[in-house]
C-alpha cells in the first residue's frame, strides 16, 4: 500500500494481483457545483445527467442504502413495490418520471436505480416493515421573522456517501404541450440536489415567493405504491401560494407513501412574508396525505427528524434520539433575533453523541452544507463549514421573477 497526499486529497494506491487500484478519500470538499438549465422536462434532466455524471455515477456505485433497495428490488415483493409505484407515478406526474429518464440518459446509468433512490424507504423497508427500523437522521431547521428580517437557516444531513455528491439546479421548466396535456406547468426554482435525485428534497426557494428546506420523518406503517416524498416536494416546487402548496402536499386520490415535513417562508407581491411549517404523513385509512399546518408569526420555528403535532407511530432508532438531541442544544440558545443567532445555532457542537452541525468522523450521518436564507436581502448563503466561523462558499440571489412581473 502506498499514500500519497496532494494538497489534502489522500489518495491510496492498492496492489491487487498486480494490477494498480486507485481510492480516492476525498475529505470535505468546499465546492458547490451549479448548473442553471432551461427546457423541457426530460432535456433538463438530461443536462443535468450530462454535466454531473461522473458525481452521480460515483455516488450510486458508493451509496450503501442503493444496494440494499436493489436487494429489496429483486425480491417478488420488492419488485411488486416498485412496479405498482411507477406505475402510479407514470399516471400521476409522467412529467417527473421523463425528467429521472432524461438524468438516467444523460448520465449513462440505469433508470431504476434512480428511481430507487426517489423511493428510499419505500422500497428499502418493504421486506420488513413490520419490524421497528433504526432510522437515522437528519436535517434540523430554524427560522423567525420579526420587523426587521425573515431568516430560514438549514443544516442539510444525510449518509455520509453524500458528502461532496450534491449540486445545485437553477431550473427554468417549460413543458413540452403532451406534458402540459397531463398537468405540468411552467417552473422556475433553484434547489440543493443529492447526486442523482430529483430537485426538492432538500432546500431551495421557486420564483413565485417560497423559500424552503425539508425535515425527513419516519413513520412506521408505510404505504408501498403511493406517491414517494421526493415527488411530492417536486411538485412543491411548482407552487403558486401556500394554498396551492397545500393542495399538492395532500396529494388528494392517493396520498404519500411515507413521511416529511417543509419549512415555508411565502413573500407576497407586497413583500409581506409568511412562515409555515407543514407535517406529512401517510394516511393508512385514506387516499390522501394527513397534513398538518403551523403557522409561526411570533415564535420561533424549529423543526428537525421527529413529529411534533401528528399522531402518528414513529420507527424506533437514533433518527429520534439524534432530533431530541438536536432539539435540546437548539432550545439552549436564546430565541433567535437576527441572521448571526442563526449561524451560532446551526453551528453547535455541543452534543456528546448528536450534534447540530454534525462533522464526527465516525458519524454514520454528517451535514453535508448548511444553507441561511435571508429573505429581505434575497440571499441563499450556503456553507460547507460552521456557519459560525467560516464564509459561505456560495452566495446565490433568491429570484421572485414572478412576483415582480405582477406588480
């Protein structure tokens, strides 16, 4: 074995039989890749393939979960999960599905293993969904609006085969006149993407006033077949208003498969904001998603891995102890006032086992970026470091492009 360093990229060259093997240990990269695209739904996802297929090809060949759905994938009972779910989603978003097709073509990789990844849990648990799943997690989100700002601050957390596997969409939609035909409609969003994933999932912001990040939950009892997170928060990305989100969050006639909840800040043509958060969760007895909206006017929002206001039958694992950890060290700070009180809180190491801004070595999942969004400056600051001590690595504008052509 041979280690060389080069400027903090370990690279660990093996001897195999004689044959050279080269692992790359890239670290904390402080990069953020960004592509602004416009077109169709499939020639979009094809850009997007295109242009990010050595990180997407390099994300599912490492990402363990993906050979455990592919596992579940080949099981009768896995195979039905996945056929009946894009069956529905071909019925229910068509658009979305020809999208995933064209990041599968641009990337030259396999379809279903994307689609796999938009299913996650549905398709990963199908096997033993009776059995309580050791969940991990996750994302913790704070925000406050008062007279002088309106700030959303979100530590993006996921396994750590994510880590420096994400890029950013700057996306201008325009359906194809089959597409429209069958629903879809004229999109403008930027949102963070984990390597090979739909946009939404994560934290971002549309032109028609939303700004948003996402907390995933798990409830126990899922619904195979029904409409996956990750297509739902596509579709949010379509939203007029609140209201409009609403409706696409209960996903009336089949209802979502499994759990998340959304922080909303909504700006008006006026500049008037307002700040939500939403909890979603699959209804067992009915075709549509149980939703439950809070919305904040004085209070500080906080929200991170576990249900605060559904009744609902969570899994049993570290995605709860971590989220009551996290909560824990974020309710030790005092209410947040201004954009700086955000970074300190999404800063915080003090947690023994969990911790806010998670950067643990050993630690099974890890903040990969942190995003505050300052909504009066129309800033998305994203950090792959504390927010606290370093600078953003990218600074993007929060464009509300149709908000200003109403007035």
């Amino acid at each position: 074995m041979k280690l060389l360093n080069y400027g903090g990229v370990v690279a660990i060259f093996l001897s195999l039989f004689g044959t050279a093997v080269c692992e790359i240990q890239l670290g904390r990269r402080h990069a953020v890749p960004v592509i602004y695209v416009r077109g169709s739904h499939y020639e979009v996802g094809f850009d997007v393939g295109r242009t990010f297929s050595s990180i997407i090809k390099s994300f599912i060949s490492n990402y363990a979960n993906l050979r455990d759905f592919e596992r579940e994938y080949k099981t009768d009972t896995g195979r039905n999960a996945y056929d009946k779910t894009l069956a529905n989603m071909e019925k229910r978003f068509p658009y979305y599905v020809k999208e995933i097709r064209g990041v599968a073509d641009g990337a030259n990789v396999p379809f279903y293993q994307l689609f796999l990844l938009q299913m996650d849990d549905l398709i990963g648990t199908i096997n033993d969904n009776h059995v309580p799943r050791n969940d991990t997690g996750g994302c913790s989100s704070v925000a406050f609006k008062n007279p002088q700002h309106t700030i959303l601050g979100h530590t993006e957390d996921a396994f750590t085969e994510t880590l420096n596997h994400f890029y950013i969409m700057s996306a201008h939609i325009i359906p194809t006149p089959e597409d429209r035909e069958h629903g879809a409609v004229e999109e403008r969003f930027s949102s963070l993407c984990y390597a090979g994933h739909m946009p939404g999932y994560t934290m971002g912001y549309n032109e028609n006033g939303m700004v948003f990040s996402i907390n995933t939950l798990s409830p126990l009892l899922l619904k195979p077949g029904n409409t996956p997170r990750t297509f739902i928060t596509r579709k949010l990305l379509s939203a007029k208003s609140f209201p409009d989100a609403e409706r696409i969050l209960r996903d009336e006639g089949l209802g979502i498969g499994n759990g998340f909840s959304v922080n909303m800040i909504w700006t008006d043509t006026w500049g008037d904001t307002k700040l939500y958060n939403v909890e979603v969760a699959p209804d067992l007895k009915g075709d549509r998603s149980l939703v439950h909206v809070q919305k904040y006017d004085q209070d500080t929002l906080v929200h991170c891995n576990i249900y605060n206001r559904i009744n609902v039958i969570e899994v049993i694992g570290e995605i709860v102890g971590s989220s009551k950890s996290r909560l824990k060290a974020i309710h030790a700070h005092a209410a947040p006032k201004t954009r700086g009180d955000i970074a300190e809180i999404l800063s915080d190491v003090t947690g023994k086992d969990f911790q806010v801004f998670s950067m643990q070595k050993d630690a099974i999942i890890k903040t990969i970026a942190a995003g505050i969004f300052d909504v009066e400056k129309r800033t998305w600051s994203i950090y792959i470091d504390k927010p606290s001590i370093s600078e953003p690595v990218a600074v993007l504008p929060i464009r509300f492009s149709e908000l200003e052509s109403n007035k």
